[in-house]
C-alpha cells in the first residue's frame, strides 16, 4: 500500500542530460545567473521604493516586472541546480509541489506579457498625451493596471491548471526539467479535447491582445514623434520604447522557440535546454536593460557606487 500511495503522489522529473565533467560548470553557472537575477531585480526594487523621487508610475509599474521576474527564476533553477547534482533516475518531485511550480511558471510567462502592456500603455499616455498625464497616472490608476496585470493571469491560468488537475494519471515521468501544464496532462491516458481547446484559446488570447495592443500603442506613439519637432523628446520618447519593444520581441521570439520544439519529440533535449534558457537569460536580460536603461535609476546607481567608493577612500 506504502508503495502504490508513494507511485502516485510522486513523479520522477526526467531533467536535463549532464554528463559527470560538465555537472560543476553547470552548476555553478547557473547558480551566478541566478543570484544576479535576485541580487539586481531585489536591489532594483529596494531602491525604487526607497527613493520617493523614483515613485513615478513608469518605475512602479515597472516594479511588477522586478518581482515577475524573481518569481519566474525561484521557480525553476534552484529546482533545476538540485537536480543537475543527482542522478537521472533520483529526480523525484511531489505531485501537489509539480502543480504549485507548473502554476507559478505559467503566471510568469502570462504575467510577462499583461506587465508589458500596461508599460506600454504608460508610455503612451506620456508621449501622446503629456498635458493629462499626471491626471490620468494617477497612483489609483497604477494600482487599477497592477491589479489587471497579476488578476487576469491568475483567473486564466487559475483555469489551465484546474482542467489539467482533474485528470486521473497513468503515467509519473514528466519529460520536462520542471513542471508545466503539458508535462502534466501529458500523464493522463484520459481524452484531452478540452484541455487543447482551453489551452490553444487561452494562448490565442494572451497573444492576440498583447501583440495587438503593443502594436497599435507603439505605432501611435512613433507616429506622434515623428510629427513632433522636439528632437530632444522624441529620441528619449523612441529610446524608451524600443527597449520596451526589443524586451518583448525576446519574450515572444523565445516563447515560440520552445512552443514549436513542443511538437517535435525529438528536439526534447534541445527543448529542455532552452527551456532553462529563457527562465535564465530574460530575467537577468530585464534587470540590465531597465536598469541602465532608466536614467534616474542609472543615475541613482552610479551615485550610490560614487558614494561606496568615496567611502572606501577615506577609510583607507
């Protein structure tokens, strides 16, 4: 009996394929990437939020990213650096603990997308209506955009997951290096038609209204700039959004990538390793970008090191 509950609360991760030579190195690197990604966003966050001069509302929102950002990374490479240091067939995971991370992964990548359109949306009241500006971004208004980022993607993957949970499972190998919602329903022998037809839905809408709007509000806003003769703003005003603009065409670019190598199982390995990939360099992409990006944070940043190094100076 001890046996039967033990097969059926637990999975064995199939994991990533690191041969003994190459377990240390990446390891190790993975484990760098990871503390700069929690090291830069936290900083990042603490300093925007310690700082009243940066309580604007494009650092604030921006502050969502931050944390969607540490979110994505803790659910995947602690999980992944464990299981690189065990063998192949020792990379056990609860059930109940494979929902809670294949929940949290999909929040990310959802969130991912509804943080960027309110930025977006910021940018465009900014740049094409600035008169109204501070009328319209209100701290009322910046709430109402992070309650819509984070509600919205919890309600729908609240969803995903739910239509996936009440399968009954037949097999416990999730072919992934950690859980998501087709490593889940892939365990099922039942019929999976509603699951397809939620899923593909739920992807068509998040893209659809995300491309959609991005575009739309990034079209308006360089039209606006190009009809503008303040050169000075408008290079700001497009230096800011093809940032923006850039972050979301990696977002969408790696997204498909791992998505098109879903259907061919003989990329799984390929599949696996950009798969870490992306949970590894969009993170840490995001902190170097906005945070040099941003010139008050860049400015604030490279006081707070004048100050350290002033500092060292006089106590030696």
């Amino acid at each position: 009996m001890e046996n039967q509950t033990f097969s059926e609360h637990v999975l064995l991760l199939e994991g990533l394929k690191v041969g003994p030579q190459s377990s240390i190195p990446a390891f190790i690197t993975l484990l760098i990437c990871y503390i700069f990604i929690v090291v830069s966003d936290v900083g990042l966050l603490v300093l925007i939020f310690r700082d009243r001069s940066l309580h604007q509302p494009m650092h604030l929102l921006f502050c969502n990213m931050s944390i969607n950002d540490v979110l994505g990374a803790t659910t995947v490479i602690p999980r992944v650096l464990r299981d690189i240091l065990k063998a192949s067939t020792d990379r056990y995971i609860n059930y109940i603990e494979c929902v809670i991370q294949a929940f949290c992964i999909h929040l990310y990548a959802s969130t991912s997308h509804t943080v960027l359109m309110v930025m977006a949306f910021d940018r465009y009241v900014a740049i094409c209506n600035p008169l109204r500006y501070a009328t319209i971004m209100t701290n009322r208004m910046v709430l109402k955009l992070t309650v819509f980022a984070w509600g919205v993607t919890l309600v729908m993957v609240g969803i995903l997951l739910g239509l996936t949970i009440r399968l009954s499972r037949c097999r416990r190998t999730i072919l992934h290096p950690f859980c998501d919602n087709a490593s889940l329903f892939k365990l099922s022998c039942q019929s999976l038609l509603i699951n397809h037809i939620y899923g593909l839905s739920y992807t068509v809408v998040l893209l659809a209204s995300s491309i959609g709007s991005i575009t739309l509000t990034y079209l308006k806003i360089t039209t606006v700039c190009l009809s503008s003769k303040n050169r000075v703003l408008n290079n700001r005003a497009l230096q800011t959004c093809t940032t923006q603009v850039a972050v979301y065409m990696i977002l969408l670019v790696s997204g498909s990538i791992i998505a098109i190598m879903h259907r061919f199982p003989q990329l799984s390995d390929h599949r696996k390793v950009a798969a870490v990939i992306a949970h590894v360099s969009l993170p840490a992409l995001n902190a170097m970008i906005y945070g040099l990006q941003i010139k008050a944070v860049r400015q604030k940043i490279s006081t707070m090191f004048s100050k350290n190094k002033m500092a060292l100076t006089n106590v030696k």
